[in-house]
C-alpha cells in the first residue's frame, strides 16, 4: 500500500520517540479520500472498507512504517512549555508522492505517546469530522494546509464532558515540523540539533537556500515569507485558525492544527470563536501580529546560526521581521483588490479595500456573501441585491460604490469582471453551523449530511442549485458562538 522513505526517524533519537496506536475494537471506516490516496501513490486496488479501516484505525501497521511521536515545545497562548509533542498524534511515516513531493502520514487520535502528559490521546468524532472537512475545503479554495486521507471510527467512547464516540484521523502534510520543534532543542540550549533539524528543514522545504550566502537566514527569510503569504489567504476567505501557538505553525507553510477554527459569518475583526481563547489573543485581525510574533520566536532560535555575532544576528532577524509585515501587506492587498475586481495600482486602493470592510462591519455583512453579490453586482445585478445583505445599511455604502465603479472602470467587460470576481470570491464555505450539523448526525451514525458537505466543498467556486442551502448564512438559531479543540 505505502512505499515508506523515513527521513524523519532517520534523526538522533532526541527528534522523537517510538509509538504505536492504541487498540481499537471497532474499527469502521467513515471516509477514504480515493484522489489524495492517488496522488500520493498508494496502492488501495485491493483495499476493501474493512482493511482500510484497519490500516487508517491504527491496528495494522503497513510494511515499512516507522511509527514515531515529534518531539517540540512551543508558546500556547504566550507562555512557553518546553515540552510539549506528539500527545495524541503519530507519524506513520513519509512517502514521495507522484510529483515527487515528500508528503508525511500521520495518525491523530490514535491513542497516548511518550508526549502525552497524563493524556487518553484518544480523538472525539466531533473534532474528528471537523478537521476533515476544513482540510479539503482549504484544498478546494487553494489555501495551503494539511490534507485528509482518512477518517475511521473506533469503536471505544472516549471521556470528554460526557461520553463520545472515538474517532482516528489520518491527516497527510509536507512536514508536521513546527515552530515548536526548533524551540525544543533551542530552550535546551543543544545548538547542534538546531542545526541538525535546520539542515532537515532547507534540505526538504528550501533547498535553494542551501545555495544562498547564509543558508540558515534564507531559510528564515523564506518561512516568513510563506506564513505571511498563508495569513493573508486566511483572511481573504474570512478564516480564523483560533489558535496559532507557536506549536501549531508549520515550517512548511501550511495551515496546521486547526481544532477550533471557525470562518466568519458577518464581518468583525474582532471576532474570536475558539473556547479557549479566552482574551483575543487569535482573533481574526491579531493573525497578521502573531504569525509575526512567531516567526520572531523562531529567529530567536536560529540567531546562533545567522551570524556568529550577536548584534548582527539580531539585525539580520529583525530584518525578515520587517519584511514579515511588508510581503503581508502587499499579498494582502492584492487579494482584496481581487475581490473587487480592481486591476493595476491605484493610489487609494487600501483605503477603498478598508473602507469597504468597515462599511461591512457597521452594516453586519455576511463576509462571504457580499463579496460573491458585489461580483455579481459587477456584472450588471441589481444593487439592491447587495445592499440587502447589510442588517444596517451603512450612510457611506452609496458613496463607496460610487468610487468603486469609477475604479473598476470598463477595461473589462461586466462579465469578464464577474467571472475574473467571482473565481476568487467563494460560493460556498464550510459555515460553522454545516459543520456542527454534521457532528451532530455523526454522533448517532448518520453521516449523509457529512459527505455531502463534503463533496460539495470539492467546487466552493460554483453555485450548484443542488448544495443552495449550504450556502445561506445561519438563522440566529443557528450561529455558532463556540468552536472546541479535541482532535
């Protein structure tokens, strides 16, 4: 099935420990992800449900397979933890996929580790279920992040507030290597592993900065740059991660560790609905300020590496931090000017971006809908259909529109506008309320509303009049308030 090339576990044995999955007494396969088996290369011919359920549940362990729990630390919340890890999570192994990329499998849920600090390291469905659907919904919407092979029932309840079904997630990313990872060995103050996993990093992440004039500050420079790109994306879809620590940053660039996210309904960048986020700290707005404040925890890290001097270790870190906010702010504009159909540089472009997002925030907009009706609007749809969507139809919103026509202007036609709009402002999301729908159904084996949210997050860009309903902003019955960690 899996054509297993380790490099990770091929690093000193302080980088991880050895784990194997827990039993499980049922193992039922809820979803298999058939095109993403295929474009790793796995060879799932002669795989029936039950196998699968046996090989992505944990209990047969596919020949070549090097189980391991990550070692890392990180900051949760702002206060450091020098250990933190694989608590409930292990990697199976990594394969190369058919674009010869190196891709790691990885078991969520699978039972404790060496990492599991007092820990059942199980996984609930719900969370379970969660992490699926936003992983392929970010892979339809072209947002880098971790991908969903599989998903398999347990069988075994575990204890959360009450009693839940188990659940195992199989969860397929360039690297699981974090932030977190370098913190580790960095808190311990072993400089040599640092530059054990920093070699590891530019070798299978960077390898043109193995050819730059200071390989460690190319690599920084170029993971700042991808989280600076990825939260810009984050936000062009109205998405909040809910808790960026930095053990949940990837090296890669990919969106990682995602349990309490949540995407906005109507606009407010203040908006946080993760539980334990209890201050702010990863609202919507502070993301941009905190992928920064990570990638300076990360430079703290490498300042051994950057120059054998202090000081100028210390001005070539602040100088990718700096570059930090001006690749988000560039990349930032540029999608939002996307979103509304505004080509070439305008001298007033922010303030028209800004003025339009504060309009929607006093007018409690719907932030998906709006922008998909303003691209319609921009092919000749009634304005009306626009300004309905605003609970409080701001004083400023005419004059807006006024200036955003005359911006757009007509080097265009109105439906090569809409569609050029309209590719890069979603139909279609995973709604907070969808998915807590379909965790509701799962929990008492009903998964027919599961995988067809799924399937239809597959075209987020397409109004199919079969998948309507999913697209419609929720009832106040309906509003989700409060998304949970789990997985």
């Amino acid at each position: 099935m899996f054509s297993f090339d380790n490099s990770y576990a091929r690093l000193p044995q302080t980088f991880h420990r050895p784990a194997r999955p827990a039993a499980a007494s049922a193992p039922k396969l809820i979803r298999f992800n058939k095109d993403l088996a295929d474009e790793l290369g796995l060879d799932v011919a002669d795989a029936d449900e039950a196998r699968l359920a046996q090989v992505f549940g944990g209990q047969v362990i596919p020949v070549g397979a090097e189980p391991l729990a990550q070692a890392y630390a990180g900051h949760q919340f702002g206060h450091f933890n020098p250990q933190l890890g694989d608590g409930r999570a292990l990697l199976l192994g990594e394969v190369i996929d058919r674009e010869g990329r190196r891709r790691d499998i990885q078991l969520k849920g699978s039972g404790p580790t060496a990492f599991s600090r007092n820990g059942d390291g199980m996984a609930a469905l719900g969370p379970v279920l969660r992490e699926y659907i936003v992983s392929e919904a970010f892979a339809a919407l072209g947002v880098p992040a971790t991908r969903a092979l599989a998903a398999v029932e347990t069988g075994e309840q575990v204890v959360r507030e009450t009693m839940l079904p188990g659940a195992v997630f199989t969860r397929v990313a360039s690297s699981h290597i974090r932030v977190g990872t370098f913190q580790f060995f960095a808190a311990q103050g072993d400089e040599e592993a640092v530059k054990t996993l920093a070699d590891h990093v530019i070798d299978r992440h960077y390898p043109e900065a193995r050819n730059a004039t200071n390989p460690y500050l190319a690599m920084l420079t170029a993971v700042a740059e991808r989280q600076a790109r990825l939260i810009a994306r984050w936000l062009s879809i109205g998405f909040i991660h809910g808790v960026m620590n930095t053990d949940n940053m990837a090296i890669s660039g990919e969106t990682i560790d995602f349990g309490p996210c949540a995407f906005l309904d109507e606009y407010d960048p203040r908006k946080v609905f993760s539980s334990i986020d209890q201050r702010g700290r990863y609202a919507y707005a502070n993301q941009p300020g905190i992928g920064q404040w990570n990638i300076a925890r990360l430079a703290e890290c490498l300042l051994p590496l950057l120059d054998e001097a202090e000081e100028k270790a210390i001005e070539a870190a602040n100088g990718v931090l700096k570059a930090f906010g001006d690749v988000f702010q560039e990349a930032w504009l540029d999608l939002f000017k996307a979103k509304l159909g505004v080509s070439g540089e305008g001298a007033d472009d922010r303030q028209l971006v800004s003025d339009f997002l504060e309009l929607m925030h006093q007018g409690e907009a719907d932030f998906t809908l709006t922008f998909r009706t303003l691209s319609k609007v921009a092919g000749g749809a009634a304005v009306e259909t626009l300004i309905d969507l605003f609970q409080v139809p701001p004083p400023g919103l005419s004059d807006w529109l006024t200036r955003w026509r005359a911006r757009i202007g007509d080097d265009r036609t109105p439906a090569e506008r809409q569609a050029a709009m309209e590719a890069v402002n979603p139909a279609l999301i995973a709604r907070n309320h969808r998915i807590e729908e379909a965790i509701a159904a799962a929990i008492y084996g009903d998964y027919s509303f599961f995988h067809r949210l799924v399937d239809a997050l597959a075209t987020p860009y397409v109004e199919d009049p079969e998948t309507a309903d999913l697209r419609v902003p929720p009832t106040p019955d309906q509003r989700v308030t409060r998304t949970f960690c789990g997985t």
